[in-house]
C-alpha cells in the first residue's frame, strides 16, 4: 500500500504554522545576547555577559539543580503510580471503573489556583508533623507536583495500554502466569515507549510548574521557574533570556532524541 504523502500546499502550511507558533521563542534569541542590563534587542556589539552571570551566580546553579532534582523524583514517582493505577484498571476492571479514573483525572480539571490552596494547606499542616516533608521544602514540592502530573502520567499509559492486545495476557494466566508475572514480563515490555513517553512528560510539567510552587514555597525551596518568574517580578533581569535559550535547546536535544530513539529499526533504515 503506498504510504500516505502530504502536497505542497499542506507542507508550506505546516511551515507558516511552525514558524507562527516558533516566533515568540526564538525573539528571546538575540534579546539573551544583549550587553544592557535590562531585557532589549542588543544594538552593535553583542555579548556573552547574561550567559556568564548563569555560571558565576550561585543562585542560578542551586534553582538549576534542585529543579533537577525535584523533576526527576516526582517523574519516578508520578510514573510508577500512574503505572501501578493503570495496571490495576487494566487487568482487573473493576466496577465503576470510569469513575475511578475520572476521580483521579480531577487535578486535571480543578483550576490550578483551587489546587495550589488545597496543597499549601497540607503541605503547612504536614509541616506540623514533619517539617522535611512540609512547607517550602523540596520533598513538600515533589509531593505537590506528583498530585498536579499523575493524572498525565495515567492518561498516557491507558492510551499504551489500549494498544496492547489482551489476548496474549489472558494466554500468560492460561498458562498459570502470576499477576507479577503478567504485569512484569508481559505487559509492562510491550508499553515501554509509553512509560518513557509518560516518564518525560512528567518531568517536564514538573520542571515548568510555576503556580502551584508559589503557593508552597517561600526561601528555602527556590526552583529554577520560581527564580525566573521572581527575576521578572521585580526587576526583568536579562539573564532570564538566557537561561531559557538554554532550556530551549535543551528540550529540543530532549524531543528530537526520543523521537530517534522511538523510532523502529524499519524507520531508521
């Protein structure tokens, strides 16, 4: 069967769209290279001095790293979970099946600003209890981000899951295969790029979360957004422009290698 080409006119489109929709991003390009100390299209010479500040500034390297940190616990998190759900209404079915998932799916639907309160509420009563795990703490922001991308990370692996064909886990428990058996050797293989897919994503929505991290952190527990979002509060320093050229290019190494890495042996070929 020959396989399905766009014409011309669908690809100029797709071009204008793409660079309709780039446009905004790569503006900051040139403004990250500006000598002045306040956000503007540099004039003559440019500069290197906003990059510098990123490395000699320790502040920058800190809310760096703690994103870091806070990201990938809370994507390890949020997938096993999200996993571990999806598992259990896959295999099992049980009743009311869709409003369980509906009930988890909930962070997704109540405005963000409803759930920032909730969580600052908890994480200020749990800092009564254990202040490591509170208020303006970073394990405090995992558990806040894993509540806000859990239900990402549930929707992409039911939409893995509905690919797999049950018929092969229903032949593993014909077989006398245990549930860890089937969950582990039989299912969980053959929804990998799912994982990975919901894995990634979570980090990123971890990584970017801004508005419910104003609402539970304060001095202590200062993320990369956070510092950004602070720098254009008060006073537009021009080193934000150059820390998201950095994070531009690196999400773009990011997506371009998962999408070289999901590709099948036919299509790399």
């Amino acid at each position: 069967m020959t396989a399905y080409r766009p014409g011309p006119f669908a690809l100029i489109a797709a071009v204008l769209v793409a660079i309709f929709l780039l446009m905004p991003l790569l503006a900051v390009v040139p403004i990250s290279f500006t000598p002045a100390r306040y956000l503007s299209m540099p004039r003559g010479a440019l500069s290197l001095t906003h990059y510098r500040e990123l490395f000699e500034n320790l502040d920058w390297a800190q809310s760096f790293f703690l994103s870091i940190r806070i990201g990938v616990v809370s994507s390890l998190v949020a997938t096993t979970l999200g996993t571990l759900f999806a598992l259990g209404i896959w295999m099992f079915r049980p009743p009311f099946a869709a409003a369980i998932v509906g009930f988890v799916l909930l962070p997704m639907i109540v405005p963000p600003v409803v759930s920032a309160m909730t969580l600052y509420f908890l994480l200020t009563g749990l800092s009564q209890v254990a202040g490591f795990i509170g208020y303006d703490t970073w394990l405090g922001v995992v558990i806040a981000h894993v509540v806000m991308i859990v239900p990402f990370a549930v929707v992409l692996i039911l939409v893995a899951l509905g690919q797999v064909d049950r018929r092969i886990d229903l032949a593993a428990r014909g077989m006398g295969a245990s549930v860890m058996q089937r969950a582990f050797r039989i299912i969980l293989p053959n929804i990998k790029f799912g994982l990975l897919t919901a894995a990634l994503l979570s980090f990123v929505l971890s990584w970017e979360e801004i508005g419910v991290t104003l609402f539970i952190t304060s001095v202590n527990a200062i993320t990369l957004p956070r510092l950004m979002w602070s720098g254009v509060h008060d006073n537009i320093d021009p080193a934000i422009a150059a820390i998201s050229v950095i994070l531009i290019v690196v999400t773009t190494v990011i997506l371009v290698g998962r999408m070289i890495f999901s590709r099948t042996p036919q299509e790399r070929h």
